[in-house]
C-alpha cells in the first residue's frame, strides 16, 4: 500500500468519526435510496424486461425506503418479481431503520456494538437514552419478525382461497411487512391495476387483518415495551399513556366522520351494507395513520373526507414507529398547550405532570414547518400542473407524513412536481429535526447570554 493512499484512508477515517448519530441516519438513508434506484432501473426489474426511466425508480425506491407508498407505476404489473423483492427489502429497512437491520450482523456473529452504532440505533428509533438500547433493539426485530410473521400466515392463507400457494405466500408476506411498517405498497394490481385494495373492501380478514398490522406498527416500538412491562394503565409512562388515549381518538373518531360524510356517497360507501360501510370507515380512518393502502377510491371522497384525511394524514403515527407524519404526541402537546394558554396557565401539564416548556417549542417547530412545506409544495403543484389545489395538498401532505395515499395525479405531475415529492417524502422520513440539528445546527454554540424581555400583543 503507497504512502498516499494510507493517508487517503486516514484523513477518510477521521472525516467518518466526526459525522454525528443524526449524519449517519441521513446519508444511510441517501445511499439505500441510491442503490435501490440503481436495482429498479435494472432491466431485470421490470416485467418488460427494459430499463425503468431513472426518475421513476428513484422516486419508487424514495417512496419505499421511507416507507410512504405514492408511486408512478403499478407495483404489481409494472415490477417484475426481483423488482417487487427490491421494493419489499427497501421497505423493512426503512421502516426499522437501518442500524436496527445491521444490528442483526452485530448480533449473529456477536461482534461489539460500539457507541456510535448505540447512538445510531438510539436515534433511528426515536428513543434519547443509550441505556438498555440493545436489548431495545432486541426485542424490536424479535417482536417485528413475530408480528409480520403472524400476519403473513393469516393473509397467507386467506389468498390461498383464490390463488396458487405460491403466489398466495407471496402477497401475504408482502402485505404483512407493507403494513407493519406502514408503507401502503400492495401488488394486487393482477386484480385491479393501481386500484390497491378496492376489491377486498369487503373482506373482514384481509381488513382486520391490515389493520392490527397498520396498529401495532404505529404505536412505538417504546409503547410495545410498556404494555409488554407494565400491565396497568396508570402506571405505564406519560408518552404510552397519551399515545394510547390520542390514537385511540383518531381512529374512533375519523372512522365516525367518514361514515357520516360517506355513508349516501355512490362513489364510495354508498353502494355497501350498513357492516361493510362501518368497516370501510374504520379501515380508511387506520390507513390515514400514514398506512397509505385503500379499500374505497380516494379521488371520489368529498370535500369534507378529504380535508379530515389531510389532517389525520399530518397527524401520523406515534413517535419511534414505523410511521410517519408529525407524530401523535406531538399534536397532543400542542393542543394541551393551547387548552392552558385558554385557561391561563403558564405550566402545560397532564396526567399530574408538568410537559418542559422546550418540549412545547419542539412540537409548535415540527408543526409549523411541515404545515408550511405541505403546504407551499401544494400550491406549487397546483400551479405548475394546473390542477384543483385540494387534491395538491392532499398529494403533498400525503408525501411529506409518509401515507402514500393519493386522488389519482401523482404519475400525471410534471418532472419538478416529482422532484417536489421525492424531497418530501425524504424529509418526512428522516425527519426535519434531525435535518435540521444533524447539518445546520451540529456546531451551535451554546447559548452564553440573553436580551432583554420584550411584550408584544397576540391576537
């Protein structure tokens, strides 16, 4: 080895040593996306047996990797079989993260996992201590591998009703992880294409089924510790007993708004039984939690379903999910807020404990900014593609909360709409906090003085 290249490997080490937990997400992040749009693009990845455009494999393999769920092409008749592999593999590692995938390397060949990789881990999954981590991580693949497993057999076994075993096998399998890791890609296109999963709107199986998957992938994978450790609801943490009673919220209560705004809608439940129609409102209320799959075609809701969709698309999943959107918690802190600014206390507090003032900046910075890209990019999109600003909006917020569901432009939008939403979808993934703190604010001194207060006037 010459004298020059040992160099170039140390100064290459000593760069890589100094990229924090946060970098490391982004840029692992940045290269799967990367070599999942070299795989699609492959010839070999496509039915046709011809290169995909490279701008629709990037924007399949962005939409997998951060598990959204838009896509440019039917997944089922556009993808061949190492195709639809690619996208499935994208998924489960974006939606674990990939540290908590490589961790299984770590584990099988019991080499030790250093901080780096602890923090890595620790970031990946939304938790901001190092201690117990991996046995975090654990119980996280174990419990992820149980879930989708059990699953895929019962969907598995549903589809062998109708299809060969095979192929039975591997729609439930790739269901099963697009669900739990709340991804919304399905490969029923051979049914209907791009129609995702309109004609099981009336299966009790499949939908039940989806459903826990979507549920259980959405809580938290610190959730999942505390109902496993802690039996009783009073003694479970803060965060598990607000993410339990809000998604509790959401769910019951979207599943009610779409069963008033849809139930004489033709288009949508109106042509279903009064079992079937609940169904369907449930299972769109769980879905809109970023799941991103659909029994009931979105471009045919009304107005009023498709605002409601909007905002329990923002909304999303709990933090340390698969999930996406600005997070269940989130909101509640932000409306707990409001109720004490109302009430005029200075001190946000809930269940008998007081919620840190900078806790509250947080939640009132992610809501405004990703309100403010979704919205901006919606308004974009409309213009540039002269299309009505609501479905726009829809497409944009479903991006940026990582939902993937859509009222049916996304392969009509222009190149710089694409761009748009690959960057959304990026960021929504990724998160912009982590952005943010891991690129522009990693050498931010601390704060060594203050100004003098100020009184303005609100409202």
């Amino acid at each position: 080895m010459t004298l020059r290249l040992q160099n170039f490997l140390l100064r290459l080490r000593r760069r890589c040593s100094r990229i924090s937990a946060m970098q490391s997400i982004v840029l692992t992040f940045l290269v799967i996306i990367l070599v999942g749009s070299l795989l699609l693009s492959l010839p070999i990845s496509a039915r046709s047996r011809q290169a995909t455009p490279f701008l629709t494999a990037l924007f399949t393999a962005t939409s997998a990797t951060c598990v959204t769920g838009l896509s440019l092409v039917d997944t089922c008749t556009h993808w061949s079989g190492f195709g639809q592999a690619v996208i499935l593999l994208l998924i489960q590692v974006g939606g674990l993260g990939f540290m908590t995938i490589a961790s299984l390397f770590f584990f099988a060949t019991r080499r030790r996992i250093g901080l780096k990789e602890r923090l890595v881990m620790a970031q990946s999954l939304g938790v901001d201590q190092l201690s117990g981590i991996v046995h975090l991580v654990q119980h996280v693949l174990l419990g992820t591998f149980l879930i989708e497993g059990a699953g895929a057999l019962i969907l598995t076994l549903r589809f062998c009703c109708d299809l060969p075993f095979g192929k039975a096998l591997w729609w439930g399998v790739f269901h099963a992880i697009s669900a739990f890791c709340n991804a919304g890609f399905d490969i029923v296109g051979a049914v209907e294409a791009g129609g995702s999963l309109i004609p099981f709107v009336a299966d009790p199986v499949i939908n039940v089924t989806l459903m826990l998957l979507i549920t259980l992938g959405g809580l938290g994978f610190l959730v999942w510790e505390d109902l496993i450790r802690v039996r009783r609801f009073r003694k479970m943490s803060i965060h598990t007993r607000l993410v339990l009673v809000i998604s509790a919220v959401l769910t019951f209560g979207g599943a009610a708004a779409f069963a008033a705004m849809e139930w004489h809608n033709p288009d949508t439940l109106g042509g279903l039984s009064a079992g079937r129609k609940l169904l369907a409102a449930l299972f769109q209320s769980v879905t809109t939690r970023t799941a991103g799959f659909c029994t009931i075609p979105q471009g045919a809701l009304t107005g009023a379903s498709k605002a409601v969709t909007d905002f329990l698309m923002f909304i999303g999943g709990s933090s340390g999910s698969t999930a996406g959107g600005v997070k269940t918690v989130t909101v509640g802190v932000l409306l707990l807020s409001v109720i004490a600014a109302a009430r005029g206390r200075s001190r946000v507090t809930v269940f008998h404990r007081t919620i840190h003032a900078q806790q509250v900046s947080n939640a009132v910075a992610v809501v405004t900014v990703v309100f403010l890209l979704a919205f901006g990019s919606g308004i974009i999109l409309s213009v540039t593609n002269g299309l009505p600003f609501g479905d726009c909006l829809y497409e944009t917020v479903s991006a940026i909360a990582t939902v993937g569901l859509s009222t049916g432009i996304t392969a009509s939008l222009n190149v710089v709409s694409k761009l748009i939403l690959i960057v959304l979808m990026f960021f929504g993934r990724v998160g912009i906090l982590t952005i943010s703190l891991g690129f522009l604010l990693s050498n931010q001194a601390e704060e060594r003085y203050s100004y003098a207060e100020a009184k303005v006037l609100i409202g």
